[in-house]
C-alpha cells in the first residue's frame, strides 16, 4: 500500500478545508438544530462533482473509488461537517447502480444523481429484524405477468423523506422457503413518491440535519425497471453495499475525533489558570495524545479497507475493524476534549459536546460494536459463532 497520496487525492482529502469557508460546522448546526436538510451545502458538493465520486466517467461521475470517497468524506468530518446523506445515497445507493444497473437505469439515475437533482436513501433495516437482515420481511410476490407487489415496513431509514428515491432490501421468498438464508433476495429501485410508500418522521434527540423514517410499502407497482441486478439475487449486492458504509462510517468518525482533538490544542495552548498554558499539563496532554494516536491509527486501517474495496479483494475484517476503532477513537477524542474545554466544552459557543451524539450514535448504528466484534471474533480469529 502506498501511503503517499496523489495530487488528486489530496485535492479531494483537503475539499473540506476549502467547504467550511462558505459552509462551515455552524452552518451545519443550524441545520441541525432546526432538523433541516443541508441543501446549499449539498448542492454545492454536487456541483463540484464530490457526490458522483464513484459513479462512472460516462454518466456524469468521477469514475473514482471507494479511497477518493473515504477521503472526502474524512476531510469533510475534519471541519466537523458530517455529511451522512452522503452515505446512504452517493455511496450506498448511486455506486450499486453504477456497477449493477442496466443502462436504461444508469442513464436515468446517475447523471441526475451526480447532478445533486435526485437524492437516493438506503431502506434496509426493519421493525422486527434489526441487525438480523435474513430476518427481512419486506417481500415481494410476482403478479404472474412479470410484474410484483411490494409490502412491508422498513425503519431509521436516514433521509427517506427528503429523498426521491430509494434502494430497498427486499425478499422474493421468505426465509423458511429458501435453501440458503442468503437467498431470495431482490434489491428494488423505488421512487418514494410511488402509490402505496408513504414514510413516517422519528423523533430522535440526536440533532443532525438528515432526519430518520419509518417507510411503509403497501401494495406499491414494481416492474422489471425496478429491479436493480437480478430477482433472488440481491444479497451479493447487498453485501457490497454494507462493507462501504462501513468504512466510510469509519472515515467520519475518524474526522470528528481529529476536530475535537485539533479544537483542544488550540484551546489548550491559548487558555492559561495558573501559571501558563493548560496544555502544559500532562493530564490533559497525555489523554489528547493517546486519541491522537488510536484516530491516526484507525484512519490507516479505514484507508486500507478501502484499497482492498477498490482492489476487488475481500475487505470485511478491516471494514469492520475500521468501523469499531473510529466510533471507540472519536468518543475517546471528543471525552479528552471536553475535559480540555472543562465547563466551556459543554456550551454552544465552543460547540464541543454537540460532537458527542453523533459519535456515540456510531457505536450502536448501523451495525452495532458488539456484532462488529462478533464478526471479527468469527470470521477474522476464528472462534465460535455467538449468536
């Protein structure tokens, strides 16, 4: 691996620099606090040509991979700015169709998309399933024509409302009618203003622009052009799908922490109690310097999951593992930050504990750390399954 990055690499690792001069972390408080989508912020992403990072070069996109997103997306978090639409629907949603879509698919989504016109979510998890995908109820039943019936619920769907479309996680065959649990999945293209979806705000106290939705499908028209790869035989794309939001999940905590941690340096070198700078003091030095070191650590391992994803080759343990250690590293980062600021790191002007609901969200979504290290204790040491 070549740690050293390209001029364009860099470029696009330092966007969030030149962002934050005219969209800066206030603005995305603002947005926040009064839970609207950041559209200005969005658009202007779009414009720049950051949101098709991985859509192909003939259908308005960079032609880029899943390093150049992991690099955006940190550089953005580094300014304390993240974008999770970005996740759902740039990564999660706009790269499947790029990969597995049929032309007449990729012609009417990706340019749009890459555009900043249409915003794509990602409808997987649901009430009764949880982490457990094989559990997904969400079915469909063919109509004896070619075409199929959509029912069920999906739940903390990010963005749902404000989105216009969305890739769903459905089953052609319920589980207990299957072979293997991995068969008899279909991945849908839905728009979500179609008869028969309608979605529902949850109230969560975590304030971030991107709003979470319950998503319902009630006898909603799905045809062939819906159908993203081919029926029974979505799993392997739903598999390449959760491993990037892993990842770059990983690069946005990995962004958070350092802005905390570079908030406190300079804070620490400026504020004097006693007879100079707090900073000088080993106790608040040394808890700074280990999430220095744990952030740094875990942005090499994400940066290493995401040239495996681009190489092709199988990349589960480090996507996992950089998932863990970014949400364990920005709660460290943003903790040794706080006991920095001391009170003032709990007030809206320094801003710093406004960082804390959002990492900690990372511990529990989307995948939980317990069955991230569940899977690393499986798959990667090889110990019995838990669960």
């Amino acid at each position: 691996m070549d740690f050293n990055l390209s001029e364009e690499q860099q470029m696009i690792y330092e966007y969030g620099t030149n962002l934050a001069k005219d969209f800066d972390r206030k603005y995305w408080t603002d947005c926040a606090e009064k839970r609207e989508f950041p559209t200005a912020m969005y658009q202007k992403v779009a414009d720049d040509g950051f949101v098709g990072i991985m859509v192909p070069e003939a259908y308005g996109g960079a032609g880029l991979g899943m390093l150049e997103m992991v690099l955006f997306q940190e550089g953005l978090s580094n300014q304390g700015i993240p974008l999770l639409s970005l996740v759902v629907g740039a990564t999660m949603s706009l790269g499947p169709i790029g990969e597995h879509g049929t032309e007449e698919q990729k012609q009417k989504y990706l340019p749009a998309g890459c555009r900043g016109d249409i915003r794509f979510c990602f409808a997987i998890t649901e009430p009764d399933a949880g982490t457990n995908t094989m559990n997904t109820n969400t079915m469909i039943k063919e109509n004896g024509d070619g075409t199929y019936k959509l029912n069920g619920a999906k739940t903390f769907i990010t963005d749902a409302g404000g989105s216009d479309y969305m890739l769903v996680v459905s089953r052609n065959k319920a589980l207990a009618d299957v072979d293997r649990k991995t068969d008899g999945f279909t991945i849908l293209i839905v728009d979500r203003n179609a008869p028969g979806v309608s979605v529902q705000p949850i109230d969560v106290s975590i304030p971030i622009p991107e709003l979470q939705y319950q998503v319902f499908f009630d006898d909603v028209e799905i045809g062939p052009e819906h159908i993203l790869g081919e029926v029974g035989k979505g799993f392997d794309i739903l598999f390449e799908s959760l491993n990037p939001e892993r990842i770059i999940l990983a690069a946005v905590a990995n962004g958070l922490g350092r802005y905390a941690m570079e908030r406190a340096v300079e804070y620490a070198n400026e504020r004097v109690v006693f007879k100079g700078p707090i900073g000088a003091y080993q106790a608040l030095q040394h808890p700074l310097a280990k999430a220095k070191t744990e952030i740094e650590m875990s942005s090499l391992m994400t940066r290493k999951a995401a040239c495996l994803f681009d190489k092709r080759e199988p990349c589960g343990a480090e996507a996992n593992m950089s998932k863990y250690a970014g949400a364990e590293a920005a709660m460290h980062a943003i903790d040794a930050s706080l006991q920095c600021f001391g009170g003032n790191g709990f007030t809206k002007e320094y801003g710093i504990f406004d960082l804390y609901p959002v990492a900690r969200l990372l511990k529990t979504a989307p995948l939980n750390s317990e069955m991230v290290l569940n899977y690393i204790a499986q798959h990667v040491m090889g110990l019995p399954k838990s669960y």
